[in-house]
C-alpha cells in the first residue's frame, strides 16, 4: 500500500525529529481504534493525554507516534516522531497534506444540514472520481487537520465539514482547508448559547470564505433571511463567483417541483440553467433543499451534475439523522425513525414533516418521543414552546417526553398528545417499548447530551429478546 506518510516527509511537514525510518498508511488520535499502520498523534486534552497511551498504540499496530516526550517503556529504536507540541504538529500535518492535494475542495458549514450535505456530496463525487471527506463529525479544530493529513495525494475530490461552537474558530481551519468552493447550508437556531444573535452566527459562519483559494466560489442559501450578509460576507472575502441555492426564483440552483414521499423525494429543479430530475434517497424537504446547494457545488468545482444527480437515489440518512428502520416489539411491529444523534428548533421541525408523511396503520399511531434541544442559550425556553405550538397543530397522536426543557413544550400540547414525561432519558427509555402500539411511526429526537439513544437502545434490545424468544 502506498504509504500516507514517511518519516522524513512528516518530519519536514512539522519540524519534527524522526529517529528511525516508518511509512504510514493513515492518522489517528485514538488509541482504543488504531488500525495496523496509522500515525497516532499523541494529543493532551483537559482530561486525557495521549502520551499515556502511545505504548498501546503501537502494541496495536501504530507504524510510528508523535509526541512531544518520549513514554517510559519504549526501546530506543521506537518509531517516534517528536515535535514541540502535538496540536500544532496535526496542524502542520494537516496544511501539508492540503498543500499537495492536486484535488478540488469543497468546504461546507451550516447551523443544520451539514452532515447530511456532505454525506450527499462524498456519495456523488464518488461516482466521478477518488473522493474523501470529514469522518462523522470531526470538524473542529482537531477534526479539520486530521482530515487533511488523512487525505492521499491523488484524491479527486476533497469535502471537509467544518464546525464551531465560538466566534473565530471557523477562520483558522477554512485557511488551514483553503476551499475551491465554501458551502453554507443554512443559519438557523442550533449552538446559540455563545452568541448575541442569529446575526452573529451568520458572520461566525461566514468565517469559511476567509479561506477560499483564488477563483473560489461561494455557495449561499437564498431563502436564508441572512443571504444578502452572507453574499456580502463573500464578496468582501475575494469570493470570485457566488451562486444561491433554493425555492427562491432567482436562485442559481431552483428547486421547481418535489414529491415528497415518507421514503424519498421526486425533484425537479433547475441548476445553473440545466433542469434536472432525479430521485433522493432521503427523505425530507430538509434534504431536497441541501441537494440544491450540494448540486451547485458539484457543478462548481466542474464535475458532472447530471451523473450527481443520478447518484442521489441511492442517499440514504445516516445513522441516529433520520434512518428508519422496522422493529418487532412484543406487542406488534413499529416502524423507528432515528433521529437521536442531535436536534435544533429547524432540525425539529423538518422531523416532523417527515413523521407526518408517514401513514400508520389502523391500529397504529405517530409517535414523537423527544429530548431537550441543548446549547440555545436564553432562548431555550422560547424555541422548546414553539416546538410545541407546531405539534399542536400536526396529525401526531402521543408525544413523550425527557429532560429539563421540554416541560416548555408539553404545555403548548394538545391535551391528547400529552403521554408522558420523564426527567432522563433513562427513565423514559425503562418505560419506552411498553407504550408503544402496532402499528406505531415512532420519531426519536433530541440533542446529543441528553442521550435519546438509550431509547432507541431500549426498543432494538425488545425485538432483539422477540426474536430469540420466537427462535425457541
């Protein structure tokens, strides 16, 4: 296999010294998932430092480690890469592994969509060529550089997810990724607890056209209410092109037509002047309008939308983001939408559209089972009731509950949806396969923190026991 990294090429990339020879074949910073040939990175964090535990990475097939000391217990002729500091040596690993990518990049960020948008892209840019993306959600200022220096020389297509949780940490890692096309999905409520305003998020997100290479393009809602801060944003930071994608009739990227089905979507939009038809895989209209931006970014970068477009039929939505799946519990068969990895007030309700175009059976009912939306700041409180005004008024029949904030949207209720709250997740998730029904659609979602994949735990382990007891 054709290694990612030398010793001497890694140890140009960081100033570092390499006392013996090594090849690597990836990157990692977590000891407990090296596979045979990565570097690990030795990073300390406010709890863990990885020095503790470079012994084991390499027991477990680590070609080599960088660390800023070198751990007791190793022999003299340990593959070692020894830098001043571990973060600023992934750093420099990451800058380089850009700076010899041949590649185009596509950097995207977004209060919501931005997973699933470039799951979509990586899915299409596949079908044209070598293609690599962030893995899950490392996008921060660790997640940026690991997935750069884990990039091989001869990708096609590059996609990088990038996050924050501040102002200003967008801005380092958008120069450090250096985009030939910067993707904002959407600017809405999500992680607001560190801002003044909506307003401050857009210019926080904005951060990521500070880093497009010359001749880059911006890619922008155009039904965002903060389009026109965004446009501005880019221009000023040398944006050469800014296409807009959405419903909106001047968008670069027109959504024209759309079926929405519980299972998919039938799209009719026009591209840059090309119209287009194609079926996606994920369904939603959340998706349908990601697929709009993500589209323009393909057609920017000059790879092929109609072979994109084709490729979106088989999109599916990632685990815990809105996967479903069939589940025999004791009393019957319910059919789970998993949406437990995390949830915002846009994300919310673009759940419930899509637990509405589901038709249960006779017997069964929707279901909304549903934890606190987290790190929204003052406006918690607000967002929670809002959430239940618009249940209030949709075909969900029981809605449960779990945490501190969601009595907010309980109140808002209709008095026949209110079927319960519970404190935790765990305790709600103790109680869960009991109050379900044959039949049921059943939508699980809240925030990361609060944990609503002890629910979904609980319902598997019942079908799980089902069908062993079925097997007997």
């Amino acid at each position: 296999m054709t290694p990612l990294w030398t010793a001497r090429d890694a140890a140009a990339a960081t100033g570092g010294q390499a006392a013996v020879q090594w090849r690597a074949t990836g990157v990692s910073i977590d000891s407990r998932t090296i596979s045979v040939g990565d570097l690990f990175v030795a990073l300390r964090g406010p709890a863990h430092d990885g020095h503790d535990h470079v012994v084991a990475a390499l027991k477990a097939g680590a070609a080599a480690a960088m660390v800023e000391r070198r751990p007791a217990d190793l022999p003299d002729d340990a593959p070692l890469l020894l830098v001043p500091d571990c973060q600023a040596g992934l750093e420099a690993l990451g800058r380089a592994g850009r700076a010899r990518l041949n590649g185009k990049v596509i950097g995207l960020t977004g209060s919501v969509g931005k997973t699933g948008t470039k799951e979509m892209l990586l899915h299409m840019l596949r079908q044209q060529g070598k293609a690599a993306a962030t893995a899950g959600n490392l996008n921060n200022h660790i997640g940026a550089p690991l997935t750069l220096a884990r990039m091989p020389q001869d990708t096609d297509y590059a996609v990088v997810e990038l996050g924050m949780n501040h102002p200003g940490e967008i801005r380092p890692i958008s120069r450090m990724t250096r985009p030939n096309v910067a993707l904002i999905t959407r600017i809405a409520p999500a992680h607001t607890a560190f801002f003044p305003s909506l307003a401050a998020v857009a210019t926080a997100k904005a951060e990521i056209f500070e880093g497009l290479e010359p001749e880059g393009t911006a890619v922008v809602n155009a039904d965002d209410e903060f389009c026109g801060q965004l446009c501005q944003s880019a221009k000023q930071a040398g944006a050469a092109t800014i296409l807009t994608f959405g419903q909106s009739p001047n968008a670069d990227a027109r959504l024209v037509a759309v079926d929405l089905q519980p299972d998919h979507s039938m799209v009719s939009a026009t591209i840059l002047g090309r119209d287009l038809t194609y079926r996606l895989g994920a369904p939603g209209q959340h998706w349908v309008l990601n697929s709009l931006g993500a589209l323009a970014a393909i057609a920017a970068i000059g790879a092929d939308t109609d072979v994109a477009a084709a490729a979106l039929a088989g999109i599916h939505p990632p685990k815990g983001r809105g996967a479903t799946e069939s589940l025999l519990l004791p009393q019957g068969k319910v059919t789970l939408i998993d949406e437990s990895y995390n949830a915002s007030p846009a994300a919310m309700l673009a759940a419930f559209d899509v637990l509405t175009r589901h038709i249960p059976s006779r017997t069964g009912r929707r279901v909304a089972i549903l934890g606190d939306m987290l790190e929204l700041g003052g406006q918690a409180a607000e967002a929670h009731a809002g959430l239940g005004k618009a249940l209030a008024n949709l075909p969900v029949a029981a809605v449960f509950t779990a945490g501190l904030e969601t009595p907010a949207l309980v109140a808002q209720l209709r008095s026949d949806q209110r079927s319960g709250h519970w404190p935790t997740s765990k305790a709600l998730a103790a109680e869960v396969v009991a109050m379900l029904r044959d039949g049921d659609i059943v939508l699980i979602k809240g925030s990361l923190g609060i944990g609503m994949a002890h629910v979904i735990s609980a319902l598997r382990e019942a079908a799980s026991e089902k069908e062993q007891a079925d097997a007997v």
